[in-house]
C-alpha cells in the first residue's frame, strides 16, 4: 500500500511513470509457462481466485511460498506472516530471486498492515538492499514511500483503539467531491478526508501546532504528482477519537505542509486524511447515499463458520498499494482497483480489448487522466453504461471513460478499471468487510 492512492489518492501516484526495464504490460497469458510461471503470471494480473487449485501441483516449499502471499492478498496477516517468516532464510539461500522477491514484498507488507511499523521499516529496507535490481519500475515506485517513510515512525508505539458499539455518524462532501468525517484530535473537533484506501494516516502542520503535537525534527523527501518535491515528517497522536465514539491512542500521522494540500480553485485546506490504518481495526463499514458511516467492530468469529448465513458481495483483497475487488459472474470475475479517495472513475485497455465493438462508429477523444498532470490526455471512448455484477447485484455505472491503449504502468494496465467516488456515488450503500474481506452493495 504505497505510492498509488497515498494521501486520497490526490497527491502520489505512479500512473505517470513510464515504464522501466521489466514493467512490462502484463497479459496474464500463461502457455508455454510450468505451473510455478503460471502462479506467477496469475498474481501479476491480481487473479488471486485462480491460484488455489494450482498449489497442489507445486513442490511442498513452494505451495507454502504461495499460500503466505494468498494470505496476504486476503488481509490475513497474521497467517500470512505465520507461513513466510519461517520461510525467509530458505527460499533467500535458494537463490531464486523472483521467489525471494515475492515473499519479502508480502512481508512488509504485512508487518505495515499490521502496524509493526519497526520491522515494516526494517523489512522495506532489506527488501530494497537485496534486490533492488530485481524490481521493475513500477515496483520501485510502489515501495518508495514505506521505504522513506517508515524508518521516521519505526520507533513509535503501537497504536490501541478502545473497544466499541456499532454506531452510525454523519458523513459531509468536501469542495473537492471526496468525503470528510467528524473526528476530535486530542479533543479538539475536526474534519478529515476519509479514504479507506490510503496506507498512511495524515496530518497539517498547523493542525499539529494548533492542538500542541511534536512533529519529528527528522524528514523525507517524497515526490508529489506533478514532480514537485515534498517534505513529511511524522508525529505521534496520544489521543484520536473517531465521531466521538472511536478511541485510538498513539496513532502514527505523517505530517504535511499546509500548502502542499491546499486546493486554490476551491480554496480548500486539508487537515488530515484518515487512511487504512486507522480503519483497520474496523469490522465493517458502510457508506450510504445518504452520507451516512455504519461502522461495525470486528466479531472475531471464524468466517467459514457452519452457522453464519452465506457471505454477501463480492471478494476484495490488498496487493501492495491497491484494493482490488473482483467484479463479475463466480469463475468469470475481471479484477478492478478502488480508488476511494479518488473522484473519476474509468475503464483500462484490458476492458476496452474485450468490448472493443461497443464502440464501433463512436467517435474517440482524448481523455486527462486523473491528477496525472505531467502525461498528455489518453485515447479513450465514453461509455454510456457498463454493466458490473457485484455478487447478485448487477449495478450499471454511466458515463464512463474506457481508455483504448495501455498506460504503461502494471498497477493500472493489469486491472480492468478503477472505481473511484464517482461511482461509488451511483450505488444506495457499499459496504467494505474487512473479517470476510468481502465488498457488497444496494444497487442504484
């Protein structure tokens, strides 16, 4: 969960990069490839759903490989770890670097899920020590911020949250189309962007100074979107409340300067963004049409047990800094990123190459891709209405771009689309469950 969506998904991202040695756009064809380079093929293309019933044809280490790094896609962290960590030093002295690369990515982030922001930090830098020269462009560009970031919070306490009820709090739209909710920092009424899609929480400087937090006398330096340079420091909040009701203590928050998030045309401030991980310790949330935040606490009840009625939705799962759901009829699924601290929502060349004759006679133009001021305008068809089935749900979202070439970035071009506000914002209510890992919906 790095670079792609860091900050409501305005600031960082790695669509403008053009493609590096061995970022190769991606088509998941898997002839001519042992069942090893197919597992490989399939995780690169996010179809986490057809690797399963391969793991019975590989090697006992291997398949263990294999089942850590699922584990990991499905946010089970502690299982993924249980599996990898003993893991580390045989498949290192094998030599196998795609191997090596593969478990040491999922373990970081793993540990950065999990909030053990010491060995995240450690195990970034190692990650990047040993096989730097293994990882494409878009890799790079995926771990830069973990990578700069973390050694700042290494040394911060783990964060706690108070137990709670299941409650519901009143959302508002911001100038810039994106959500804020209600929070109190160290007792002091806020508003911040919520966006469960984002790796890190975020806080302004001057909101630091208002409220009396240290800022850390050590930096980095991170590109923003546009090239320009940025400074974060970091800083530690004792006390976060949640609409009154949720209570975190020692929460870690990056610290940004007022003016990097200050939006001239709608003369908007950003004060925070509240990220992955303060929603992680969530059960469920639901978002309705109504602005309305259900949040459910985690139940800690096994998910296959006999006595729990059928799962509702659809499967979603992390990979690095993408949420990733899958869309479509059971065994026929197309994977699509959520961008949910982002407001355009637009198909890919992947959509595009499989309903190419939807837009026979339709006149092509060019399209600005989201916040990626420094790339020209793509390529692209409007879509009238696209069809997505979200478990028994068929919901149609209009008015959608479909690009027609491939960007050249593999966070982008591997999925079919992404979903951002925007259509979100079609739907009666959307619900993230973060124990079952499953994405529901009320249609439109």
């Amino acid at each position: 969960m790095g670079a792609l969506v860091f900050g409501a998904g305005l600031l960082f991202s790695q669509a403008q990069q053009q493609p590096g040695p061995g970022s190769d756009v991606r088509t998941g064809t898997n002839s001519g490839l042992d069942a090893d380079g197919r597992i490989q093929s399939l995780l690169a293309n996010h179809e986490f759903l057809r690797i399963q019933p391969l793991l019975d044809t590989l090697p006992l280490q291997e398949a263990q490989l294999y089942r850590g790094i699922l584990a990991n896609r499905n946010n089970d962290l502690k299982g993924s770890i249980q599996i990898l960590e003993p893991l580390v030093d045989v498949v290192t002295a094998s030599g196998n670097k795609a191997h090596e690369k593969l478990l040491r990515k999922a373990l970081a982030e793993d540990y950065l899920r999990a909030g053990d922001l010491a060995k995240a930090a450690a195990a970034y830098q190692t990650l990047d020590a040993r096989l730097n020269g293994q990882l494409s462009a878009d890799e790079k560009d995926e771990i830069e911020l973990p990578l700069k970031l973390l050694p700042l919070a290494a040394a911060n306490p783990p964060m706690t949250v108070d137990p709670f009820d299941p409650f519901t709090l009143q959302l508002s739209k911001n100038p810039l189309g994106l959500f804020d909710v209600p929070v109190f920092v160290d007792a002091r009424p806020h508003s911040w962007m919520l966006d469960p899609t984002a790796p890190f929480n975020l806080i302004a400087r001057s909101l630091c100074r208002e409220v009396g937090l240290k800022v850390s006398d050590e930096s980095a330096t991170i590109r923003t979107l546009t090239g320009r340079k940025m400074l974060v420091h970091v800083t530690v909040i004792p006390r976060f409340t949640l609409g009154g009701r949720i209570t975190f203590h020692n929460m870690t928050a990056f610290v940004f300067e007022d003016g990097d998030y200050y939006f001239p045309k709608t003369r908007h401030q950003v004060q925070g963004v509240l990220g992955y991980p303060a929603l992680s310790p969530l059960g469920s949330m639901t978002i309705t049409d109504e602005y309305s935040l259900q949040l459910q606490p985690r139940t800690g009840k096994p998910t296959a047990s006999p006595t729990a009625p059928p799962p509702q939705g659809t499967r979603f799962f992390f990979d690095g800094d993408q949420m990733i759901v899958a869309l479509g009829k059971p065994g026929d699924e197309r994977m699509a990123g959520i961008d949910a601290g982002g407001q355009q929502t637009y198909m890919t060349s992947r959509y595009y190459e499989e309903h190419s004759g939807d837009f026979a006679g339709k006149k092509m133009e060019l399209f600005e891709l989201p916040g990626a001021d420094t790339r020209p305008p793509e390529p692209a068809y409007l879509a009238e209405s696209v069809p997505l089935v979200v478990g028994a749900n068929t919901v149609h979202l209009h008015y959608l771009q479909v690009l027609t070439q491939p960007l050249g970035s593999a966070a982008l071009d591997d999925v079919y689309g992404i979903l951002g506000i925007d259509a979100l914002d079609q739907l009666r209510a959307y619900t993230f469950d973060f124990e079952t890992m499953r994405f529901s919906i009320k249609p439109e």
